[in-house]
C-alpha cells in the first residue's frame, strides 16, 4: 500500500465507524417511539372501558392481541425487512404504529379497538423491533451485543419519556385527544429516524467479526432443521416465560406477601419496586451484551441466568422484608432483560447476517410463547395450589436450568458447529 492511499483508508474506515453509530442512533430513537403502544396501554385501558362500555379483561384482549401480532408474525416481518430493505419497512412498521393510536381514538366497538390499536400497533412494532435489530448485528459485527442491547433497551425506556406527558394530556383533554397528537408525533418521530436508516453496503468496512461469529449465512429453511436454533428457541422461551409469570403476578404477590403499601425511603414498595425494575430491565441489556462481546455469548448467559435464579430465591426466603424485595425485585430484571441483546446476537454469531433478521423473526417467537404460557401459568398455579411458592420453585428451576445448558450443552454445541462437525 502506498503511503499515500493510507491516510485515505483510514479516512475512510473513520467514517464507516461514525455512519455506524449514527445508525445506531436513529435505531435508538425509532425504537422508542413504538415502545408506548405497549408500555403506556395501561393508562388508557379505564378510558376505554367507559367509552366502550365494557369490562376489563375485554379491553386487555388488545393488549394480548398487540403482543402476540408483534411476535408470532415477526417471521413474515423480518422476511420483508430483509427483501424491501429496513428503511421502506421500518418507516412503514413506525407510521402503522402511529395510525394504531389515532385509528383507536375513533373506535365505537370491542371489535373496532381490536382492529385498530390491536391490529396496526401489533404489526408495526413488530417490524420496527426485529427490524432494528437485524440492522444493528449487521452493522456491529464486533459488538452484536451491546448494539441490539442499545435498541432494546430503546423499547423499554421510550415510555419513560411519554409516559407523564401523556398522562397529564390525558387528564387535561381527554384519552382521545391524547391518541390522535401522541401517534402521530410518535408515528412521524419514528418515520423520520427509519428514512435515513440503511443497510451496509460494499463501500462499508466493518470490523471482522469475532472467531466464535460464523461467516457463512444460513438461510431461514437451513436453520429451522438446526439442533442449535431448537436449543436457542427452548431456552429463549424458558427464560421469557419464567420472566413474565413474575412481570404479570408482580403486583398480586407483592401484595399476599404484605410489602405492597409499607414505605421504603418515602415511597410504597409496589411503585418504587415497578419503577426500579423498569430502569434495570433497560440498562442490563445494553450492560450484559458489552459483557458478551467480550467474555462470550453462554458464559455470560450462565451468569445472568444464575443471578435471576439467585436474586428471585432470596427475595422469596425474605418476603416479608420490603427493603430486600424492592432492591431484589431489581436484581431479577437486571438478570431477565438481558434476553434481548443475548440470544440475537447469539443467533446472529452462528448463523451470519445474510438472513439475519428473518432469522431472528423466527427466534423472537419464543417471547410470544412465554407471554401465553406466562401469565395464565402463573394464575392457575397460584388457584390450584393457594401459594405462590410453585410460581417461583419453576422460575428459579428454569433460570438454573437455562444457566447450565448454556454452558453444558450450546457452548460445545455452538463450538462443534463452528468447527463444521455435524
């Protein structure tokens, strides 16, 4: 090489690495503004009710019906990304968002709110999340981790920033009001960070990808016939269910436990617990995704995993201690939320980028399997048995159980594959 052309190359190498993480950016932002559809629901469900004239476990259906579109059809959804690029679907996946909350705002029926809130918020997070993150472990090869970790934890810090704002609308002007200016400023936040989103090309110089990182790309049909993918999907949904029995039943066993109302620092337990574990559920994914671009994907998985298991058998020995369930209620989200930067980039590393976000659709399924198996798992436990002692003996079971297949069985299985050993 030249010594002229060297100060060109890393010119140019320079400017990959920041158009990188401008990229990373405008993830960060859309992500955010498809998060309240989810995180913020809960404020307008009593609007709703009287609106509608209906009950509550009638309104949660569109709650249901949002979590299950996002995840079961995130397959079909990263399979567009992948063929029509990121910014046409995600800008797409971020308008239909939007459209969700200003449509609901005009529902006269059950049947209306389901196929307005349910239906347009269901689909477009669903493609702006397995979008982003497809986009992300493409453009960090070397630090999958902590960049799908970065976006994920976007999805759940974005209604921090709403969540107040909204609620005074709503007390000032009404729930409907409030729909129609908040989905459309967050449905045009979204699309005007997806517009400049792009995939990168061949002028792009990335980092090499790491050792254990595959360079072949596997395609969607080669990989549904892979014992590893079946591995990653098992673990995946043990893991999401076990943290939704706890996100669902957390305010019903907090208060058979007795802490709900007692003050800790001023506060009630029950709202500076929810409080603290939003912030810990966000920052853990980002945090243990870093840890795994450099300690690896399965011993970081064992550790979080084995914490969670930890952190949710003490604060069950000492229930009765608002203090130590407040602070433990912290620790086992900060073990739990690490599931979303984990197992994409996991799945990423073994099976390349080609695909990688139908791939990842595909995976991401599993979250919707642990929503339907959480919560209604967690009830008729607690109804057959009167304690939730059998909600938490299965929590932590699958917590450890999870934790020690990640380092018995996918790490030499990850390995062997690596190695191209059938």
């Amino acid at each position: 090489m030249s010594v002229a052309a060297m100060p060109a190359s890393a010119s140019m190498t320079k400017a990959v690495s920041s158009t990188r993480w401008v990229q990373l950016l405008l993830g960060l932002i859309a992500m955010m503004s498809i998060s309240s559809p989810q995180y913020v629901w809960t404020l307008f469900t009593k609007s709703f009710q009287d609106s509608l004239h209906s009950n509550l476990p009638a309104i949660q259906i569109t709650f249901s019906i949002v979590i299950v579109l996002q995840t079961w059809l995130s397959p079909l959804q990263g399979y567009l990304v992948d063929k029509f690029g990121a910014r046409l679907l995600i800008a797409i996946g971020c308008l239909l968002s939007g459209l969700g909350w200003v449509t609901s705002a005009y529902a006269t029926s059950l049947a209306g709110l389901y196929l307005t809130y349910g239906l347009f918020c269901g689909i477009g997070t669903g493609i702006v999340y397995v979008g982003i993150i497809g986009l992300m472990v493409r453009w960090f090869p070397d630090r999958r981790g902590f960049a799908t970790g970065m976006v994920a934890a976007g999805y759940g810090f974005g209604a921090i920033a709403t969540t107040f704002p909204i609620d005074t609308m709503l007390k000032s002007d009404g729930y409907q009001h409030t729909l129609v200016v908040f989905g459309i400023i967050l449905g045009l936040v979204g699309a005007a960070a997806a517009l400049f989103l792009r995939m990168p090309g061949p002028q792009d110089v990335l980092p090499p990808v790491p050792a254990m990182a595959s360079s072949a790309d596997v395609a969607p049909r080669t990989m549904l016939r892979s014992r590893i993918f079946w591995l990653l999907f098992l673990m995946m949904t043990m893991m999401s269910t076990g943290g939704l029995m706890i996100i669902s039943q957390f305010a019903a066993f907090s208060r058979d436990f007795g802490v709900a109302s007692v003050m800790v620092f001023g506060l009630a337990a029950l709202p500076l617990a929810l409080t603290a574990d939003r912030i810990t559920n966000g920052l853990t994914r980002p945090f243990f995704g870093w840890v795994s671009d450099r300690i690896g994907r399965e011993n970081t998985m064992a550790i979080a995993f084995l914490m969670e298991a930890a952190a949710v058998t003490i604060m069950l020995l000492l229930r009765d201690n608002a203090l130590v369930f407040v602070t433990l209620s912290a620790v086992v989200f900060f073990g739990w939320g690490e599931i979303f930067s984990l197992f994409p980039s996991t799945l990423t590393d073994t099976f390349g980028t080609k695909h990688a976000t139908t791939n990842y659709g595909f995976l991401y399924m599993a979250q919707g399997v642990g929503s339907v198996l959480g919560g209604p798992l967690a009830a008729v436990l607690h109804d057959q048995t009167g304690s939730w002692l059998p909600v938490f003996g299965i929590v932590i079971a699958m917590d450890v159980l999870t934790g020690l297949i990640a380092l018995a069985v996918l790490k030499p299985m990850r390995a062997a594959y690596a190695a191209g050993v059938p």
